[in-house]
C-alpha cells in the first residue's frame, strides 16, 4: 500500500488531514489548533511530497521523518500537523486490518472510560446549580474554572471567587464527586501555592494546569510548597517536554492533548512513561474526530484515569461515529480504525476563531 494523496479541511474551526491510498483505504487525522488553523495547515501542505509514496503502515517510521526530517523541530504548528497525520496513519491502519485501533495498541485495558465535565456559571450559586445538573446526568468528576470579567484578571480577586466556588460546590454535590480546579496556567508559584493549599479542605481531584508551562522547572518549587495533587500537559509536545515533570515526580496527572502531543504514537509514550511513575493518563479534551482518536489510546494504556467530556454535548452533522456516555463513563463502538468517518458534504464554511487577549488591572498581559 502506497499513499497517493494528502488533502486538508475545515468545519467551523475544526481542522482535518485526509491521507488517500492506492488501496482505496483513506484515513482521516484532526489537525485543530485554535486561532492558528491557517499556519498548521502550510505545515500540511509542504508534508505532501514527503508522504505520497510512502508506505502508510510504517507510522513510527513517519512520525520520526517529520519530527527528526527537518532542522526546525517541534512548537504546536509542527506537532498539530504531526498529530494529525499520525492519526490518520493509524485510521488506515485499522481500516486496512479490519479492527479498532485499540486492538491495534494490545486491546482494552477496561470497558469503559471515565469522564468529567466542564460546569459553568457566573456566581457560586449559578456554579453550584450547573453541577447538581451535571450530577444529575451522571457525571462523577466535574472542573471549575473562576473566569476573568469583560477581559479583565485580577489574580487574587480570581483565586477569592475559584475558593467560593469550590465551597458551594462540595455543599451542593457531597463528598463522593470528584472536583478539577482547574487555572488555566494563569498563576505564578506564590499565587498557585496559595490557592492549593486552600484547597485542601475541599478534597479536589487535582488542580489543573496552575501555572505557565513555559518552564517546567517551577514544579518544583509548587511541588514543595503544597501537598494538592497537580495535573498539567495540554500545552506540551511530545514526550521530551514532559521528561523534568516525569523523573522528578513533580506532577501526579499527566494531561496531553492528541491534536498537539504527535499524535496517537506520542500519547502512548507518554501515558508508558508516566506508567512508571504511578502517574495517570487525564487527556485533555479536543474535538471529535481527534476525540476518537484519544478514546483509542485511553481504552489501551493501563493508566488512563479519565477522559474530559467534549463528545457527549454534541454531535456535529459532518462526522460520523459511535460513542454513548451512561453514568459518568463514554463508550465506542468497535468499528474499525478510529471509529470515526467524516462527511464532506456537510462541512460547514471556515471559521477562524481568536482565543481572548486578557489583560490585568494594569494594562498588562495575563495567560488566557
């Protein structure tokens, strides 16, 4: 089998790679990266030459060609088009074997995959009402977010209003749901040290992402400073990024996302190698078809814990697939390859989207 052909899509601001062979058998990768659609997708378009001919099945091999092959190497324009080539490498893998891609990466290490929800609201009350709702629907793990106001972040008035919330959301739901802080990589150590060990009371799962992950190296200092459990990655690439955090033992949840890590390849070695470590695998949730492609992964490492929930709260009329969420835990069909196909004929238009440019009191940037 030999690819004949690479071709690119959007819907929305939803971005996907097709890989066409002489077999017929095409497979489909998720490319999304958020405000920057237009710079993956001149990544794409220059790998064509470099794919077509090759054979598909050696996606190791081609992983490490487009990553190794040049002198510039990694960033998220770069891993985004090698994710989503490496998806669509493994797409045509199951396709052409007849299973699932899970079977492909040694089976089901469970039969179904935990999930937590996103609640929202705009006061303690309103973030309270959202997760008894989310309670309602079954779900057993849910994050919180305090968001900055008319794009205005004050830190501290930011932490005051996460620790309100925390509270009346453990009066509301009880002690047997799990609770994600999540920060948004906004804090600087002392910031993040305060509001973790203020955490404490309120038993939280983890806090996520509680500062930039420009340097890793500042774990370590969060890391002696508090003793809350801390889950970090969806701005990392493939596993070397995650090397300090891993040996030093600084975080306890790794968190990448399959549309920016390399792919389907990369999570798994990063899920193994956190494996020794005791760390457990919460990806960071992306959209669909990149969807069924860290669902593949999450069934087939051992210590995958849970799954963020973007999949069950819609289901875009130009995919197709089969994935049912039932008491707090998603399940998939056993089609094979990803389990996803995508219907070109109801693609929507392009959309490009821009993330909001926060700013402090003081005029100056903060992280989104």
């Amino acid at each position: 089998m030999k690819i004949t052909n690479v071709r690119t899509c959007f819907s929305g601001s939803n971005h996907y790679v097709i890989i066409e062979t002489d077999q017929g058998i095409r497979g489909l990768g998720e490319a999304t990266l958020h405000t920057r659609q237009m710079a993956v997708d001149g990544v794409l378009k220059s790998l064509t030459p470099v794919l077509v001919g090759k054979d598909p099945s050696r996606i190791e091999f081609i992983w490490q060609d487009i990553f190794r092959g040049t002198f510039w190497r990694g960033g998220p324009v770069l891993m985004s088009a090698l994710s989503a080539v490496d998806m669509a490498l493994w797409d045509i893998k199951g396709k052409a074997a007849g299973l699932p891609v899970y079977q492909l990466l040694g089976g089901k290490c469970r039969d179904k995959l935990k999930a937590y929800i996103h609640i929202r609201g705009n006061s303690p009350e309103e973030v309270a009402q959202d997760a008894q709702r989310r309670v309602e629907e079954g779900y057993k793990v849910l994050r919180f977010c305090p968001e900055a106001v008319d794009g205005i972040l004050d830190v501290y008035q930011n932490i005051r209003l996460g620790l309100s919330y925390a509270e009346a959301i453990r009066k509301a739901v009880g002690q047997d749901v799990q609770l994600i802080y999540e920060c948004h990589t906004r804090l600087t150590v002392p910031a993040a040290v305060k509001v973790m060990n203020a955490l404490e009371p309120y038993d939280v799962y983890f806090v996520e992402d509680p500062i930039r992950a420009d340097s890793p190296e500042q774990f370590r200092t969060l890391r002696q400073r508090t003793r809350v459990p801390i889950g970090t990655g969806e701005k990392f690439g493939a596993l070397w990024d995650y090397r300090t955090l891993i040996e030093e033992d600084l975080i306890d949840f790794l968190r990448p996302d399959i549309c920016n890590c390399g792919g389907i390849s990369s999570m798994k070695k990063i899920a193994s190698y956190g494996e020794a470590h005791y760390m457990k695998l919460v990806p960071h949730g992306v959209h669909h078809a990149a969807f069924l492609a860290a669902m593949q992964v999450d069934f087939a490492v051992d210590n995958f814990d849970c799954q963020e929930d973007w999949i069950s709260q819609s289901h875009p009329d130009w995919l197709d697939y089969d994935v049912t969420f039932d008491d707090g835990y998603l399940t998939m069909g056993d089609r094979p390859g990803l389990g996803v196909d995508l219907i070109e004929s109801e693609l929507r238009p392009f959309q490009p989207s821009e993330h909001p440019h926060l700013r402090g009191l003081d005029g100056s940037v903060q992280d989104w």
